[in-house]
C-alpha cells in the first residue's frame, strides 16, 4: 500500500478560511477574586481581608463542598473598591 506523503511546511489552502487570534484584555476587571489576587490589586492582607469581611465592611463568599472544613474564599472586588473610596480623605492641598 502506498501512503500519501502530506506536505507539514504549508497550511492546506482548500476551503479554510483562518483569522487573527484573539488576544484577551489584561485589564480585565474580575467580579470576585481570592486574597492574592486582591494584594495585587489593593495591597490588602488576608489577614485584614478577613477583619473587614466579618465586620461587614466588604462582601465575601466562601466555596466549599458539603461536609468539609475548608473553602475557598473570595471578595468582591466591587465592594473592596467602594470601602476604599468611601475612606478616601479629601483634604484640600495648601
């Protein structure tokens, strides 16, 4: 039997129709996000994440599976953002 040799060098030409690759936005804006990412955003500790999350100041959520102990907890970015505006001093320079 004869095998027929297929040419790996060039795209096959016949009825295919390719575009540009679409590059996603890094500055995309996430609706939650876990501590490290929030670090990266704010410069906020988990540790004060948590002091802020249980006094009710930002909105939280933890992911976890039935009959477990641990989760996964995320922010919401949004709120994270509002407590930070809603501190903001605004003091009139001299």
């Amino acid at each position: 039997m004869h095998k027929p040799k297929i040419n790996l060098s060039s795209p096959a030409k016949v009825g295919t129709t390719t575009t540009q690759p679409v590059i996603a936005d890094g500055n995309l804006n996430p609706e939650f996000a876990g501590h490290a990412k929030i670090r990266e955003l704010f410069d906020l500790s988990r540790t004060h994440l948590h002091r802020l999350s249980t006094a009710g100041k930002i909105r939280s959520v933890c992911l976890r599976e039935r009959g477990k102990l641990r989760g996964r907890r995320l922010y919401d970015v949004e709120s994270v953002r509002a407590l930070l505006i809603a501190n903001l001093d605004m003091e009139v320079a001299n």
